[in-house]
C-alpha cells in the first residue's frame, strides 16, 4: 500500500514537473520572441529616426545651395531631379541617401519648395520624407515701411505690420506689429525729451525713457518692437533700373518723355489699358490757394487735358516704366503689374512722380491680382481726387514721400474772408489695400482737418511671397515659411 502510493506521488510530481517545463519553454519562447520584437522594432525605430535626420540634411544642403547659387534650381546638374547624395556617419561612412525633388518658383512668387526623401541603407523600406517652402521675402513684408520719422494721427487703423527706420508716433489703431529701428527719438511734432522709438500720445500718453511704457492693446493690438535692423531704400535704384531694361525687352513696355506733363494709363479688366499723354494739368481754384506749407513739387497733381495715344496690351513680363510722370487708375481682373516712373542718370531734381486720383482696384482679393506702383519719386494723390478713394497696390516712393499735399482751406481775415482750396482741401475717405513703402514722412491728412478724414490701411498679405514681378526684395537670402512631414 505505501508502494503504491509513493509510485502515485511520482507520478504526480513528475507530471507537475513536466507542466512546469513545458510552461516555462513556453514563456522563455513567448518572452524570447518578444525581446526579438522589441530589439527589431527598437532597430527600426532608430532607422527610421536616422533616415528623418538624413532627409533634414537633404533641405540643410539644398539651402546652403541656395545661398550661394540662388537661381540654381537643379542641384548644378542641368538637368531635372530627382537630386541624390549620399550620406555619411561621423566616421566617413556612407550609411544612406536623400533625393531632393526641388519645384522652382513660379511666375509672380519666390517660393521654392524642396521634398528631401531620408534613406537608411540597414532598412531601406524605413524612408521618411520631408517637405519645406523657401522663399524670399519682398519689400511688402510690411503694410508700411518708411524711411523717416512717422506720425499716425487717430482716425488710422491699420492691418499689417509697420516699420520705420525712424521714430513712429502711433494715435491710431494698429491690428499688427510696429517697429522701429530707433529705440528712442526725438519726435519733431513737439518739443521735449527723447521719447520711445515706437509710442503713443492717444490718452494716456507713453511715458518718457527711461520709464518704461505699459501695454497698449487699444492701440497696439499686437505690440511693438524697438531697434531693429534698418531696410535699405537706397537699394531701390538698382531696383528700377533693372525693371527699365526689362521693359525696354520684347516681353515689357517702356514709353520714354512725353513731351508735356506726363502719361496717363487706364487698366481695364480684359488685360489692356488706354495710354493718353497729358497735355494740361488743372490750375489751382483760386490764388489763394497755395504752397503755404512750402512743399517740393507743390501743385494740383490732377488732369486738365489729355489726348488719346492708343490701347495696349498687358506687357507678358508685366513691367511697364514710363520715363515721366505717370497717373494711373482703372481696374484689373488676373493680371500681375508693376508700373514705374523714372528716369536715368537719376538727377534728384528730375525724379519721376505717379499720381492716383481715381479708384484703381483689383477684381480678385485672394492674390490674382497684384499691382504695384514705383515711383523714383512721389507717389501723389492730387487735389481734385475722388472724395472716397479706394486705391489697391503695393506703392513704393524711393526718395519722396506717399502722400497728399497740404491744401488749405480758407479764413477769415479781419472782416474779409480769403478763400483756400475748398471744396477740394478736405476728403472723406482714403482706403488702401495693399502696402505703402515711403522714403520720406506719409501722409493723407494734416492736423488742421484738411486732407482725408479716414484713412484705412489694409496689408495684402499675398505680396509677401506672391510680389508684383520685379517688386525689390528685403533679402537675398531664402526663409523657410513652412515645414512638413510627407506621410503616405
């Protein structure tokens, strides 16, 4: 009996120690091809975090590229991609490759866009792709940027970000970003003491540095920025030059001195404009109307007489440069435009003026339509201008000022009443859509009231990377303006 039942217990035990066994093979196996999993996984994932670092070295590369063969849209090949190099470790072995397929700008913008595709040769499968936009950025990074000391006087509200090289007093409504070159300044509108390179007098006043100032979100929505780098106006010469010789070629439009007191062009929608060579300007409205503030080139700036020269076609290049006073208006629908006005060698007291006195619009807001004006000179609005005045272009003055000339009203003098410029001195509304670049201090309206009562400036953000063709830029060099990863 105790045989039988010690033979039970090993039967017993041995059957437990084989359920032991063949569970712990089965778990050293399951646990086995688990850590086998875990390690390839791990493998996996660090190739694939390689081959994502290979393909940010692919758009390291091609920006390096960029910066020292800006136009060079083939890898130097001549020929079309896809681009690929090699890669190597810390130690100079090659380990794996990125293919770069880079699309050129094009026509009307300077984006240039890269997909760099990262390879590890250990597990090719494992690829990871990244897609970025460069592009340069024009002088319409701004909805305003100037050369000078700026006022903005209340009643200005302004969408985009401002800049000066000067000092700016702001009593408006600023949507964006203002800046200044300056950190502070002596603001020539008073006298007194150095006051912040950005402030405001709209109640309650900034205080004077070295105190610093307090928020302003209801006039500075976005904040401001104090000493930063200056933008070169001066660069704008060469600017203009260029776009001379590109529409003295077959592809654009130049129309030399007019032999009287300049051009004026009418922009259509079906892709013409009507040319008419201004015979006779307006004469002031009474002779008490005149240049009391002293200003240079101080006149009406608005047609008498024209004549009729004809209808053009749009240019295919898009530039068209008048080598004379030029007044523009009209409408466009899809259509890229800049028209300047200048002429060469650039004598200061020959520089050319645009004037715009009638609504000049676009058709399409969502970047289909850009103009832009350049002007050596002023770009003017004149005294017999629209009472509500819509103007969309990105307008640039290189050595004069955007703006309207100061026209009096009238006063009364004793007992006798001396007549200004009325009915024309004061305007209702000036609306801009687009940008305003000014060498020298802007201006639609004075303190006195005369001028335009509202002033409304609206930044096109499409100019910033979609210019008008020619338009100068703010950088030779490429910015990224976005980053993706490509996933499939």
């Amino acid at each position: 009996m105790i045989k039988n039942n010690l033979k039970n217990n090993r039967g017993i035990v041995l059957s437990g120690i084989i359920v032991f066994a063949l569970i712990s093979t089965s778990l050293i196996v399951a646990l086995t091809s688990w850590f086998g999993v875990v390690i390839k996984s791990s493998r996996e994932l660090v190739q694939k975090e390689q081959a994502f670092h290979i393909a940010e070295a692919g758009v390291e590369y091609y920006r390096w590229h960029l910066a020292h063969a800006p136009t060079d849209f083939q890898d130097g090949t001549g020929e079309d991609g896809p681009y690929v190099h090699d890669f190597e470790d810390k130690d100079g072995n090659i380990v794996g490759q990125f293919s770069l397929d880079i699309t050129p700008p094009t026509d009307g913008n300077t984006i240039v866009t890269i997909e760099s595709t990262g390879t590890v040769f250990e597990n090719p499968d494992k690829s990871r792709t990244i897609r970025v936009q460069l592009a340069k950025p024009s002088f319409a990074k701004f909805a305003f940027v100037a050369n000078a000391d700026m006022r903005f006087g209340e009643g200005t509200e302004v969408f985009g970000p401002i800049h000066s090289n000067g000092g700016v007093r702001f009593d408006g409504l600023a949507h964006n970003l203002i800046s200044s070159s300056k950190e502070t300044y002596d603001d020539p509108d008073h006298s007194g003491s150095q006051e912040w390179g950005v402030h405001t007098h709209l109640s309650p006043t900034d205080p004077e540095p070295p105190t610093n100032y307090n928020n302003r979100p209801d006039v500075f929505e976005a904040g401001r920025e104090l000493a930063i780098p200056a933008v070169d106006f001066a660069g704008i010469t060469n600017d203009i030059a260029g776009m001379k010789d590109l529409a003295e070629s077959d592809e654009g439009l130049y129309f030399s001195e007019s032999g009287r007191s300049g051009w004026k062009i009418v922009l259509k929608t079906d892709d013409t404009f009507d040319l008419y060579k201004v015979r006779r300007l307006e004469a002031v409205p009474d002779s008490s109307c005149n240049n009391t503030s002293g200003d240079d080139d101080w006149g009406t700036w608005s047609i008498d007489r024209t004549r009729n020269m004809g209808n053009y076609d749009f240019p295919e290049n898009g530039i068209i440069f008048f080598e004379d006073d030029v007044w523009v208006e009209g409408q466009i629908d899809t259509a890229r435009l800049t028209i300047v006005a200048g002429t060469f060698p650039d004598v200061p007291q020959n520089r050319k003026n645009i004037t715009v006195n009638e609504n000049l619009l676009y058709t399409n807001y969502d970047g289909q339509d850009v103009i832009s004006l350049i002007a050596q000179n002023d770009i003017n609005v004149g005294l017999f201008s629209a009472d509500d005045l819509q103007i969309d272009a990105a307008l640039i003055a290189q050595n004069g000022r955007v703006g309207r000339h100061y026209y009096r009203t009238g006063y009364t003098y004793w007992w006798w009443y001396v007549p200004g410029c009325e009915p024309y001195a004061e305007r209702d509304t000036i609306s801009l859509y687009g940008m305003i670049g000014t060498n020298e201090r802007y201006g639609f309206a004075y303190t006195d009231g005369t001028g335009y009562t509202n002033r409304n400036i609206t930044y096109d953000a499409n100019l910033l990377y979609g210019p008008p063709p020619s338009f100068p830029l703010t950088s030779d060099q490429y910015e990224p303006i976005s980053w993706e990863e490509v996933t499939e």
